[in-house]
C-alpha cells in the first residue's frame, strides 16, 4: 500500500517566493496565536460516509499533534523500521480553527465516479467556489492507487485523505489501529505546510503566510 503520494522536487522548492513570506512573517513573536482556518470537504459517490463525530475526533488530533500533545500515543502508530517516526517538535500556539469543529465547517459534494488520486483530480470535479481562499482545504473521498492520503503539492493549501483513514484512537476510522488514527491528515499537513520527508533530496521550506490569520 503506498501511505502518502506527495513529492516534490528541488526546482519545485527553489522557485518559491521565500522573500515575500519572510517579510509576512517577520513581525509574529513566540505569545501569538497562529490560527489556521481549515474547511473540511467530503467527496463521496454515495457509498460511504464520514460522521461528524469521526471528524471532531479527526480534528482533534491534528491540534494535539501540531501543538506537541500527543507524545503519550506514539506507540500506536505503525512500525516502519526503515524511517522511524518521531514525534513533530509542536508550537502550544498553534490553532486548527476552529477549536470545536461543527457542520458549518464540512462540505458534502456528491459525484457519481470517483477515480481520484491527486489533488487536482478532485478539484476538477466540483463546484466553483467550494475552497477557502485563505485556510487550509481538507478533501476526505476514496483515493485510488492504494494511496493514503496526498498533498496538492509541497507546499499548498490542500490536502486529501482516504476517508477510511478519518478518526482516533476512541472513534478509528475503517483503517483501524493501523492507518485508522488521524495520522495520515497530519503527515499530509506536514507537506501542506512545506515538510519534505526524510529521504527527500528536496529542502525544506514553508509558506505558511497561505494559511495564517494572526490573532
């Protein structure tokens, strides 16, 4: 199975207007909140479903994650000998927002054929006007090519995850206590935000000047 389907390359990196969110960037200081609006958008022919609670739960994990409260669970995720995981160095400041995810915050788009396995196929097959101009885009569908979960492009403003992979460790997702936990979104964030993986020749970088509404 592969687990994630995002690359990148060195040209992909160094073409970025780094400069230009640097200077976005400069005046944040260690007490500000950087709050990171996401929509989370299902994609689903119908023979599925995503609950709400799955992705309260879902939601969850990722803020645990990207804040650097999830080390007591490092234990569950799955043994990979040859890249070993280790826990993300998290900011306490840093907000998936909102905190409590609701209905406002989930778009259900029905299509009768799904054979999606980038970002771009997704969002060729839906309605203008679906993502959020500044956030970060979620999309939860069924991903072909046994792929897990996908970034747009390292580094983008959106992400898609298999829909099996969506919960925790109280509500797993169909994946179970192997992908079912909430960390492929998180990984996938990862790339999202510019984070290469460990065995890319790529540099690392951010843009996260796409995301940021300053509190």
């Amino acid at each position: 199975m592969i687990r994630c389907g995002s690359h990148t390359s060195e040209s992909d990196i160094e073409n970025l207007n780094l400069l230009r969110d640097q200077r976005k960037l400069s005046h944040l200081t260690a007490d500000v909140i950087l709050n990171i609006p996401v929509q989370y958008i299902i994609v689903t022919d119908g023979s599925f479903t995503v609950t709400l609670n799955q992705l309260q739960k879902q939601h969850q994990v990722i803020n645990q994650i990207y804040k650097g409260e999830n080390n007591d669970d490092l234990d569950q995720l799955p043994n990979n000998s040859k890249y070993p995981y280790q826990p993300i160095k998290g900011n306490p400041n840093i907000s998936f927002t909102p905190q409590i995810l609701t209905i406002e915050q989930i778009k259900i788009i029905t299509n009768t054929s799904l054979n999606y396995s980038s970002v771009n196929d997704i969002e060729n097959n839906i309605p203008n006007g679906t993502k959020l101009a500044k956030g970060l885009n979620i999309y939860v569908t069924k991903l072909e090519n046994q792929i897990l979960g996908i970034a747009k492009s390292i580094p983008s403003q959106a992400c898609a995850v298999d829909y099996r992979t969506i919960g925790n460790k109280e509500v797993p997702g169909i994946f179970g206590n192997t992908y079912g936990q909430g960390k492929t979104l998180a990984h996938e964030i990862g790339h999202c935000f510019g984070l290469v993986h460990p065995f890319s020749s790529a540099k690392c970088t951010s843009r996260l000047s796409l995301f940021l509404d300053k509190e």
